[in-house]
C-alpha cells in the first residue's frame, strides 16, 4: 500500500509573536478601530431590529466580525469581494478599508467625514431608506458598493460565489494583479454551485479566495450533522487547491492566512481556501442567543465569547504598549 500526496498543501496557521511584529502598532490600530465600528454597528442594527424598524430579517454578525476584517487588510479598493447574507462586517470592512486605510491615528478623529457615510449609507440600506447604496432596495442581505469592491453580498446560501469566479475571471484577463474574495458559511459548502466554482477556479488558475467563515452551524444544524469531515478546507484536496485553516477568533492568525493568499493570488497561481472557525453569537436572525432556541447551550456560547476577537485584539495591544486601556475605551465610546 502507498500513502498518495495531495498536489496542494494544506495547512493550519497560528499566530506567533512574529506575526504581531509584522503587523505593527498602526495596523493593529486601524484594525481595532474598524472591529469596534462593525460591532457597534451591528448592535445598533439588532436594537432597531427588536424595535421592528428592519424589514425582513437581520443576520448578525458580532462574534465573526474580528475574522472579516482581519481578512481584508491585504486588499486595496480594486480588489473585489462578494458576501454572504450573513454579510453586514464582510460589507464594512472593505467599505471602511477604501476610504480609511491604515496609517491614520483614529483616536485623534474616530469618526470622518467618510466613515460617517459609509455607516449612514449602510444602516440606510438595511432599512429600506432612500439614502442607502442601492436606495434601499437591497435592505439587509443585498450591500453593494462598487468603488469601494464590494460587489455585494447575497440572500442566496453560496450565490455569491459563481458570480465571484466570473469576476476572478475578468482580473485574470485584464492582468493588473487583483484579486477577488468569496465569503461563505460551512452551510453553503455542500451547494453544489460551489465545489462547481472551486474546480473551475483550479482549472483555470483563478484569482479567487474562497473564504468559509465555518461559524458550527447551518441555522441550527451543527457542522457535524452536516459533513463527516467538519474540517472544510479539506476541500482544497480535491480539486489541487492550497487550503488554510485559521481561528477565526484571532485577527492576527486571520490576517497572517489573508496575507499568504493574496500573495499567491496575485503571483498568478491561482486561487486559495481559507476556512476561519468563528463563531456568531446570536440565533441566526435577530438578538437572541441560539441557547433559546435549545439547539446550544448557554455554556458553549460563554466559551465562545471568551474568547473574543476584539477583545483579544485590545488586550494583545495593551500588553505590547501599542495602546493603553484608556484608548480602547475612547475608540470603543466613539464607535457607539
């Protein structure tokens, strides 16, 4: 019997000390920054959710807000994403990273002019008013804003990753060396449109990433109740893909994995999973835990939140003397 090598690696990547070197006081900074403005965000849009001024429903993001904006850190604003309906901090973050990149103090000016647009624009959309992005059409699932690269995130469990594949297939074409981002749930992993879009993206070299934000559950069902094999980037295996697995509750390791796929990316190998093991930590619309509902239980939620990705962000800063506890709470205070 032979033991059979498979034709791409995959691996699991860990944040070590030289990661937080390499990423630096000023883009920690910017990255704690923009966390604390997704999840203020989004708690205001659960609050108005419960008050009924959301039409339709509204998927929370908090708890796999840290991984998104981690993940976009190593794009610029020609590179393009494509989100999930799960995908107001997937939105923001390339949103907030176009007209507030890295390098900018925020605690001399949390707020511009700029960021005040893009979370007005935002929220305006989310609730059906005429001054958000698509003039408050798309409402909650449906975020889009071209120049920033966001193309829009998607009602449709996977419908944003065939659309993503057409686009990598344009940035191929034109060789400028950009690259495109899918974001998707372990839930859309088995729709047939994706494993599709991930042969299709080997064959032709494409440069795409498909980013699996594995949050344990497809509604209420567990990734184990899903798929015998819960580790999703195994998937790379199959079709000659370079795969990574991440914890998605550190930034750092997320931005450390973001950082190796957009080089490989643009280097024209071709495309890149990453899968993220995060975790949201309400039900999945709405502002109640899924212990409610009783398919988790208030124990596993707690170890979850443990372990937080924004707090363990601000708490590695303060360690390194990069911030004090006082500019975390003024960031914090400021994105309210």
């Amino acid at each position: 019997m032979t033991e059979l090598k498979p034709s791409a690696p995959w691996r699991e990547i860990a944040s070590m000390p030289a990661d937080w070197d390499a990423l630096g006081a000023s883009e920690a900074l910017a990255m704690l920054h923009h966390l604390h403005l997704v999840r203020a965000f989004e708690e205001t849009v659960l609050e108005l959710d419960g008050q009924g001024l959301v039409h339709g429903p509204a998927h929370s993001s908090i708890g796999q807000d840290g991984c998104a904006v981690a993940a976009i850190t190593p794009l610029r604003s020609t590179d393009q994403v494509t989100g999930s309906h799960r995908g107001h901090h997937q939105f923001l973050a390339k949103a907030l990273r176009h007209v507030d990149g890295a390098g900018r103090d925020p605690r001399a000016q949390p707020i511009t002019d700029d960021i005040a647009t893009v979370l007005h624009r935002t929220l305006a959309e989310i609730l059906g008013l005429a001054d958000g992005w698509c003039k408050g059409r798309g409402g909650s699932m449906h975020l889009r804003w071209a120049e920033a690269g966001a193309l829009g995130t998607n009602a449709i469990v996977g419908g944003g990753v065939p659309p993503a594949n057409g686009v990598a297939w344009a940035k191929k074409r034109r060789g400028e060396g950009d690259v495109v981002y899918t974001f998707f749930g372990d839930g859309a992993v088995n729709i047939g449109a994706v494993p599709e879009s991930m042969n299709l993206a080997a064959l032709w070299a494409l440069p795409i990433c498909f980013f699996i934000e594995n949050n344990q559950y497809a509604v209420a069902t567990t990734i184990r109740e899903e798929t015998l094999e819960t580790r999703l980037s195994s998937r790379g295996l199959a079709y000659g893909i370079p795969a990574y697995r991440v914890d998605g509750m550190d930034p750092v390791a997320v931005r450390a994995a973001s950082r190796l796929a957009a080089e490989h990316m643009r280097a024209g190998k071709g495309p890149v999973i990453i899968e993220a093991d995060v975790y949201r930590y309400f039900h999945h619309g709405g502002g109640l835990p899924g212990s409610a509902f009783g398919y988790r239980t208030k124990e596993e939620e707690a170890a979850w939140r443990a372990r937080d990705p924004l707090a363990r962000l601000a708490r590695e800063m303060v360690t390194r003397r990069w911030i004090a506890d006082g500019d975390d709470a003024a960031l914090r205070s400021a994105a309210q």
